[in-house]
C-alpha cells in the first residue's frame, strides 16, 4: 500500500499536457493557453472619449469660471468610428460621443450634462486640465506588451483581450478525452427495469459531470460485467481511442475484481494500486505508453474521494494548468475518529465568518452513502493517528473550485 503524498507525487511527476493545438478564439473559452501572446497594438489604438461630450484644448479654458465662463465655438460632430480631418484651432471646440477619436489639437473631454451649449456656443464654467475625460491610446494595452502568458485559462475577460488585439486564434492545450468503464455485473442502466439483485449505474452519471467540471470531455464506453476476457479487451480499446482510461468497480481484491489483473494483462505499467486513504483505499493508476489508467472503488463516495485526490490532478495537468491543491486551514464543528495509517477524507460543507473558516463534516461517512456529498463544498483532511480529533481542532481542508459550487470566500462572511 503506498501512501498517500507518495501515490499523488507519482501522479504529479508523469502527467503533462500533450501538444498544442490551434484554436478559433470563438472556441477557445475554458481552454488553456499554450504560449505566450503580445499585444500587436496599443488598446486603444488613439486618443478616445469615453463618454458623450463636447473636445476642446484645455489651455482655452484657463480663466473659465461661473461668473465668466469661456465661452467656444462649436465647429463639428464627431461620432464613433468617424475621424475629424482639421486640428482644433484656439477658441474651438467639437461635439464627441463615447469611443469616438478625439480630433488634433483637443486634449480635455466636457461632459455634455455638465456644460451648457446654445446656438453653436459652448459655455465652460471651470478650467480643464490637459488628459481630463480622455482615454489615452495605450492606457490598456502597450504595443509589444506581455498579454498573456502560457498557461492560462481563458475566461470571458481574455478572449475579449485578445479579440481586441484583432488574434484570430491561439495555440492551446486540447482538452483531454477520459474513456469512462463501470464493471460490475450487477449494474443497470437508469433506462433498464430495475430487478432483484440490481442497481442502477449512478457512477457513469456521477463521473461523466466530475469529468466535465474538471474540464476534460467525458467519453461513456458502457458497462462491463465481471468477465475475465471482456474487461482487457475494452480497457485495451479506450487506452488507443482516449487520453485517459477511468473504470469504476471491480478494483479491490475480492475474486470477481478483475481490474487490477485486467490493467496488467493489456501490458500496462501499474503505478500504484491501494492507497493509505479512506474512503477510496482500492484506487489504482497505471500506464500505457503515454496514456494513464485510473481504476476507482464502485462505492461512490469513495470513487468521488479519489477521484479528487489522483484523477483531478493529472486532468488540470494534461490541460496545460499548473495544478496545485487548494488548502486552508479550518475549525471542524464535529469530534471524528482517525484512522491509524490512513489518512481520511471527510465530504463538508465549509464557511469563511468571523474572521475564520468554519468547516462542518456530514454526520454520515460511509463509502458507499453519496447523499454524504450533497450540497458540500470541500473535504477535511483527518490525519492518521490514535482516537478522535475534538471538536474545535483546526484542521486542513481542501477546496476544489473546479468541482463545487457555492466555495467559502475570505473576507467575506456567509
């Protein structure tokens, strides 16, 4: 049985993204960058206004005051996208609408509710400085800046930094396909009647979304049944048509789980198979060629646990992320054994108030109990040792932005 830092380092040191690929910026979003991007132009590109006024040169209005505003000529219109040929001469102003290039010579925007127009004349009350409601070419963006650098996820606010950079694509680490296998002969598909001896496949459901939200692309091969010569076979198969194999089932040591033999009959490197964990202490990683296995317990909860711990890691890693495990340190509301030589994973639900996390375990922590994991948000890591650890203790505890929702945020009280 390996343990548990050794079985995660082992998974951290072989998994990598595999070669980039180009992508439409229309298609990129929720991938991750593959190489530095630099900016090709200035955002933005001239002097704008930001909003709807009126431009003027700002030394005009030197000795503008209430009681004797300057007053300025009015001598064009310049909307959005159109450009004003002559320079501003002393004396003269333009009326300007929001994005709009301010024409040579302006350097000062007025708002148009704060100023009073009449017949071509504009009335300024205040002196202006120069750069006043301006914004200046390359306030955003400098040409031959650094934009991006390899290795980020590309959200909302990216793509539209780029796009505004006029990119049309950008290389990419490709998103990961995971064959997925649930062995047992006891399943049944959610469309199949339910008979005596019997249970519905929950685990295709439960790992098909863990795969999603991971953000690799989930590929059901269908289920297995505890034969020998069936299950090589198929787990062969996927490892030539994915970039990962992940089964369910079968992977402990009873006679009918025939994964661990099964991974070896194919020619696959077994990496580890048990884990000083619990839930999730049968888990097993291998290796064939460039492609990884990974064989989780069919008990839910457990295969949820473990998946967390190995199978999340080498996803985020192979999608070009610079994995690392998200952890705070939290009190726990509720005393809970330990377990000697195993470390333990408890599903809770964990706040951030009065100044500090708070992390409430389920009160039932089985393997196979999937309602433990409703409406969680984290796991509380529970050392290995002797007797319980109090309520009160402090303990780590993991959060997984990629997998929940609703994940405690410092600062600020819920």
């Amino acid at each position: 049985m390996i343990s548990y830092d050794d079985a995660v380092k082992l998974i951290i040191s072989i998994a990598g993204p595999s070669q980039s690929v180009q992508k439409p910026l229309g298609e990129a979003l929720g991938y991750v960058l593959a190489q530095d991007i630099v900016a090709v132009l200035d955002q933005p590109p001239f002097h704008r206004s930001p909003l709807d006024g009126f431009a003027f040169r700002a030394a005009d209005t030197a000795g503008a005051k209430p009681e004797s505003p300057t007053e300025l000529n009015v001598i064009g219109y310049i909307p959005a996208g159109a450009v004003f040929d002559a320079p501003l001469k002393q004396g003269e102003a333009v009326r300007i609408f929001t994005g709009a290039m301010l024409p040579s010579g302006a350097d000062a925007v007025a708002a148009q509710e704060k100023v009073f127009c009449r017949n071509n004349s504009l009335f300024l009350e205040r002196r202006y400085s120069a750069g006043e409601n301006v914004a200046r070419a390359g306030e955003d963006v400098l040409c031959g800046s650094l934009l991006l650098t390899a290795g980020t996820l590309l959200g909302p606010a990216e793509l539209g930094l780029i796009a505004s950079q006029g990119i049309s694509s950008l290389p990419v680490y490709p998103k990961p396909r995971v064959a997925i296998l649930t062995c047992g002969s006891e399943l049944l598909e959610i469309s199949d009647s339910l008979s005596v001896g019997k249970i519905y496949n929950s685990n295709r459901y439960l790992l098909e979304a863990l795969v999603s939200r991971a953000g690799a692309i989930p590929d059901y091969r269908g289920k297995i049944s505890d034969d020998a010569d069936e299950l090589p076979q198929a787990i062969f198969k996927a490892c030539q048509e994915a970039d990962f194999v992940l089964t369910t089932g079968g992977v402990s040591v009873g006679d009918h789980d025939l994964t661990p033999a099964a991974v070896a009959e194919i020619g696959a490197e077994i990496l580890f198979h048990r884990v000083a964990i619990k839930p999730g202490t049968p888990a097993l990683a291998a290796k064939l060629g460039n492609k990884m296995i990974f064989s989780l317990s069919g008990n839910p909860a457990a295969s949820l646990v473990s998946f967390l711990q190995f199978v999340l890691p080498a996803l985020q890693l192979a999608r070009g992320i610079d994995w690392r495990q998200q952890v705070v340190g939290a009190v726990i509301t509720k005393s809970f054994p330990r377990k000697k030589g195993q470390i333990r994973f408890l599903s809770a639900r964990t706040i951030f108030s009065g100044g500090r996390f708070i992390s409430e375990p389920q009160s039932l922590q089985k393997s196979g109990v999937i309602t433990s994991f409703r409406g969680v948000n984290s796991l509380i890591i529970l050392p290995p040792g002797e007797g319980e650890l109090a309520a009160g203790s402090i303990a780590d505890v993991q959060l997984f932005p990629q997998i929940f929702d609703n994940l405690p945020i410092a600062g600020i009280e819920q």
